[in-house]
C-alpha cells in the first residue's frame, strides 16, 4: 500500500476507539481497514506511537504532493516555452534552457569586443563598441594587399577579424592595427567555414552591417563609411560594392556602371544567362557574389542559417541570398558604383605552401580540384534547396510567379 492511500484511509478514518467489532463489520472494506488500524493504534502503549506515526506520515505525504506538483510545474514550462519556438529545434533547446534561469540573469547574445582585465566603465565600453565589422580569409602571400584593404576600414567603427588559413598569424604582429584585431587560425579553411563557426548571428549581433570579404580586392577607389552611409541612404539589405571593367569578371551585373551610385539591375540579351526585362530572378538582379558580399544585422541572421556546415566554398548561396533580403530582393539587394574595388582573382588554396610554423610541406588540393569541389558544392546546395522546398508544405516562396533569368545555368556549370 502507497503512502498516499494510508495517508487517504487515516483522513476518512477519524480516530475513535469506542467503536465495536460490529460496527466495524457492516461498512466497506477500505473503511474496515482504517477502523482497524484506529483500534490498533488505541491500544495504551501505542498511543503515543501512533500519534507520531500518523503526523509523521501525513508530513511525508504532504512533501510528496508538493515534490510532484513542482515537477509538474518545470515540466509545464518548459514545454510551453519550447512548443513557443518556431526557428530550429537547437534554438528552442537553448531556449527552454534559458527558461530555467531568471530572466534577469540571461545573457543571450554576445559581442566581440576585447574586454580591460582591470575594472572599465561599461557605460562607455558599448558607446565606443565599432558598429560594423571586416572579416576575411587571409595567407601572409596577401599581407600587403589585406593591410591596404584594413586602412580603409577605421578601426573606431569597425572591428577587424582575420582568419588565417596558412596558421601564421603571429607574422602579421609588425602591422599597427595587429593588437586591435581579432586572429583565428585553422589550417586550409574558407571564410564561410569560419563564418559559420564563429561568427554566429547571437555573436555579431552588435554590428549593423557585416563585410565578409576576400583578400585579393584592390581598394583604392573604396571607402568604407561613405560605403555604410550609401547603402543606409538606398536602404540595402544586402550588397557588394561595384567591381572595376579591369577585375576578374564573372557576372555582368557585378561591373561598376558609369555615374552611378548604385544599381539593382542587369540587361544582357546574348548568351546563357538572358537577362532581359522578362527575366526577374539572379543573376539579372537581387544578387551579389560571394566574393565580397555585405550584410545588414537581420540579413545576415537569416544567412547564417542558409550556410551549410559541410559545404565550405558557398558557391550557391549567391542564387538564393535575395531570400534574406528583409524584403523584395530587386530593392533590396544591389551593387554600390560609388565605392568600387578590382577584383585580382589570386587563387589562395590549393598547391604547395612551406609551414614556417613546423618547417614542413604542406600538400594541398591542387587548384583543379578546389574548383571541382566548389562546382560540386554549388549542384549539392541547389540539390538540397529543391529538396526543403518539397518537405516543408508550410513555406510559401515569394517568388515563385517571377521568371528565373537562368533556368539551365548550374547545369551548364563546369569545371
């Protein structure tokens, strides 16, 4: 027997110790069972015992009641504030997590601005924060060309962070912004492989615009705050700026136009592409490449997530980037003529490369077959778009009634 139901048969069992065996005898069993257990308790020598085994028995039962209820209770709030989550299923792990701290102690996002050891003042800590940030791939072979693209970045409203992919970090400790940047080092990786692990909307959050650049860019027709003023003025959700006629060109809608600021749009009526005025879809417009792409806080949010973990080059997301425009993506996705850069087009992995680090060869993919993966990367990603669209009945595509400017243009990709 539970010691709920001893506790339940004690209450409806009121001690009497007059009753009779006969009276006893014409009720119900369970009530039988009480009476019996009274007049066993009412026995002289057990009285005392009694009392202290009925109250020490309704006190246990009680803290039993209470345990359960307050179980119960968690239990309820935390599958109400998960079944409250519609983004991903980490997200509102983290977030019942967060349900079982008080609110006031949540820290849910995060900053990448170098704390003092000694004590600061916060006040002044968040007024100087930069307000937008540069982040690259780097290798010392392009140390020159990255410190130039750094000048033009002031370091009062911008942070720095470079990924170094040939791990020589500490040689760069010559340049005067070096102490005020952010270095992180893994061996042969992109800068959307490091984008996707360090640079997690809850951490960047901070930053209104994020440039997610590469280090073979000629700057000398760029400056970076007139570049942030221009594409809050034409309310830009996402953009790249313009590309010089003598840079590496790989789509038209990327060359700088002439007396410009900015431009949205694309016409080209020869070739593959066809990029005419009955075509509505990338690359004719709402695109940018990812080689120097820029993005507001609340589109990079949504790009972040599009990112996959495994496919490293982010060839494709450049097609469906417009999706995170925060809007129409002929409005607000576009290419900045006033603040233009040339693209060199250096290749940066693949090869031999001499690790000063361990005094080693490094044997890398050759050229060929980084390209390879990246064409590759771009049909899985493609692949894998289609198929999310066909398993979620909930999403409604924005754009399905527009044309798309290139409907073969993957499959005619080689490499």
């Amino acid at each position: 027997m539970s010691m709920m139901e001893i506790r339940k048969l004690l209450l409806q069992s009121p001690l009497n110790c007059s009753d009779s065996p006969t009276e006893i005898s014409n009720e119900q069993p369970q009530v039988q069972l009480g009476r019996r257990l009274t007049r066993y308790f009412c026995q002289p020598k057990m009285v005392t015992l009694s009392t202290v085994i009925v109250v020490l028995t309704l006190f246990l039962s009680s803290v039993f009641v209470n345990e359960q209820a307050a179980s119960s209770s968690t239990i309820n709030s935390t599958s109400n504030s998960s079944s409250k989550c519609a983004v991903t299923r980490s997200y509102c792990s983290k977030a019942a997590s967060a349900e079982l701290l008080p609110k006031g102690i949540v820290a849910g996002t995060s900053d990448l601005q170098m704390r003092s050891l000694a004590p600061e003042d916060e006040d002044m800590v968040k007024k100087n924060m930069p307000k937008n940030l540069l982040a690259m791939a780097v290798g010392i072979k392009q140390k020159e060309g990255v410190n130039q693209i750094v000048q033009k970045f002031p370091l009062s409203n911008f942070t720095i962070m470079l990924f170094h992919y040939d791990g020589l970090a500490d040689q760069w400790n010559d340049l005067p912004w070096y102490n005020q940047s952010i270095h992180i080092v893994a061996l042969q990786q992109t800068k959307w492989w490091y984008a996707k692990r360090f640079m997690h909307p809850d951490i960047v959050e901070q930053y209104n615009y994020i440039f997610l650049w590469d280090e073979d860019l000629g700057v000398e027709n760029f400056n970076a705050s007139r570049y942030v003023q221009i594409m809050q003025e034409d309310g830009l959700e996402i953009s790249q700026p313009a590309l010089d006629p003598a840079s590496n060109i790989h789509h038209g809608i990327t060359v700088r136009k002439l007396d410009s600021r900015s431009h949205k749009r694309f016409f080209k009526t020869q070739g593959t592409t066809g990029c005419t005025k009955e075509r509505d879809g990338p690359p004719c417009t709402g695109w940018v490449e990812v080689m120097a792409p820029v993005f507001s806080r609340a589109a990079w949010r949504c790009t972040w997530h599009m990112i996959q973990n495994d496919l490293v080059h982010g060839w494709g997301i450049d097609f469906k980037v417009g999706y995170c425009a925060q809007g129409i993506r002929s409005q607000k996705v576009g290419i900045i003529d006033a603040e233009y850069v040339l693209h060199q087009g250096i290749p940066s992995l693949g090869g031999l490369r001499f690790n000063r680090v361990c005094s080693s060869i490094i044997i890398l993919p050759n050229l060929f077959n980084v390209r390879r993966r990246s064409v590759l990367e771009m049909k899985e990603f493609l692949r894998r778009w289609q198929k999310a669209i066909k398993t979620d009945p909930d999403w409604i595509d924005p754009y399905q009634t527009f044309n798309e400017s290139s409907p073969g243009y993957h499959e005619d990709a080689r490499y």
